[in-house]
C-alpha cells in the first residue's frame, strides 16, 4: 500500500492488484487479482500494459503464491516487455554466514524462505532484466505486526518474549517503497540487498519502538527463542552496501528511524 501511495504522489500512473478487498486508505485504480492463476497474471498485464510491476506478494505458508505466483508475474511482465521488481526476503538464508551480500547464494532452512527462493530462481529465469529486491522486516509508523506486538506486550494485553538472540535488518516501510520505485525506474538488474544498516535483535527493535512511542521499556521481556521451537534463522545480517551506493534513498537503519523526535 505504501508503495502504491509514493507512486501515486510522483505522478504515476498505478494499477494496483488486491486478493480480496482494496485498503480504504490508498485512492488507486484497485483490480483484484489471485497470482495463483497464471492466467488472470497475463491477462490483467496484457490489458494494462505497465512499463514496471512491482510484485510484493507473499505468503507465509502458502507456496502456490509465493513462488508459483512469483513465476506467473515474472511470465507477464516479460510478455509484456515490462520492467519487474520482484520483492524477495532474508528468509532465503539460514542464518549461518556472518552477513550476507547480494552475491550470496540461497540456502533456506524454512517452507517460506524456500519458496522464495525457488521465486528468485524463477525470476531470473524468465525475466533476466529483473530486479530480485531482498529485504528485511518491515517497519512503519505503527501499523506493522512488530510494533503492534511491541504495544500488546508493553499493556500486558498479549504474552511472549521478545528474542535477544534474533537478528534482523529492519527497514522503514517508507524506504522501502521509495528504494523500489526507485529501482522500477533504473537499469540496473539482479539482486539487490533493501534493508535498513543497522543490525539488531528483536528485543532491541521492541526497546527503540516502546522508546518513540513511550511505552514502558521494562515491561517488554526479553530471552533467547526456546530451542523446542521450529527451525528458523536466528541471525541474518543483509549487506547492502552495493545496493546503497546505487541508490538516491537512503536506507535508514533501526537506530536512526526509531530514534524519538526531539522535544
């Protein structure tokens, strides 16, 4: 939504695709859509014939549409000789290297992060003019699964714990939007690594949220993830070094675009 909001603000023309029902918020030119149907893909590409699509589809358990669905837009945007950005995530590391730069290879430990890598492969298989974007978790002004936990927990309105032993690279939503309609419009194709630079914990990204929103830092727990809990990567640093020096955006780490504003 965020991406389809800056597009719109610089002009562009955007058609925008939802699975069920278009957000409220956004006033674009909404099309529902189910990736899953190769078809629907090439059809909807076809009539509209974009100069970029920026895919960001995903889902969690859900390989028909992460890399199904990743395939089905890389076929039409190539059909349509349009320009793609393909929105790929850090889940396709295990976390085993020390950092990860955008020359590295996948080696998933997860169902998500190996379906999307096999939507990487597929993008660049079939549009090898394609930028493969890799980011990290996503925050916003509020509005993100993290800082709405964050608020639960900080109210004692939800139980859990924070893990200190999680790393991440957290980029802010509005980043993130800007660095990829910024790649949508340059030449560049390939991986590239759209995370913020500051390395952190999960119980360190709640402390900086509780300490922009003023919330009650003591009451967020924090601990190590239980080793009884299903793999997952613990620490996954993405190098964006290359990235960043191709970019206008600058690509905020935690500690800056969490800082509290000045009184």
């Amino acid at each position: 939504m965020r991406i389809t909001g800056q597009a719109l603000l610089a002009g562009h023309r955007v058609v925008a695709t939802c699975h069920e029902s278009a957000p409220p918020a956004v006033d674009a030119d909404w099309r529902r859509l189910d990736i899953r149907c190769r078809g629907d893909v090439t059809a909807l590409t076809r009539h509209v014939r974009p100069d970029a699509v920026i895919n960001a589809a995903y889902g969690q358990s859900d390989w028909a549409v992460t890399a199904d669905g990743g395939a089905h837009v890389a076929i039409a945007a190539a059909a349509a000789d349009a320009r793609l950005v393909h929105v790929s995530s850090d889940a396709v590391f295990s976390g085993a290297a020390p950092s990860y730069d955008e020359a590295a290879l996948p080696d998933p430990i997860t169902p998500y992060g190996a379906a999307k890598a096999a939507a990487e492969t597929a993008v660049k298989c079939l549009s090898p003019a394609a930028v493969i974007a890799r980011t990290s978790l996503i925050i916003g002004d509020g509005d993100s699964k993290h800082e709405r936990l964050v608020h639960a927990l900080a109210a004692g309105a939800a139980p859990g714990v924070l893990y200190s032993d999680e790393v991440r690279c957290p980029v802010h939503v509005a980043d993130l939007a800007a660095a990829l309609l910024e790649l949508a419009a340059a030449p560049h194709a390939g991986v590239c690594h759209v995370a913020g630079s500051d390395a952190v914990s999960r119980h360190e990204l709640g402390l900086l949220i509780a300490a922009r929103d003023g919330l009650d830092q003591s009451a967020l727990p924090g601990g190590p993830r239980p080793a009884t809990q299903l793999p997952r990567p613990l620490d996954v640093r993405l190098d964006g070094a290359r990235t960043q020096a191709r970019l206008a955006t600058r690509l905020r780490g935690a500690r800056d675009f969490l800082a509290p504003a000045p009184a």
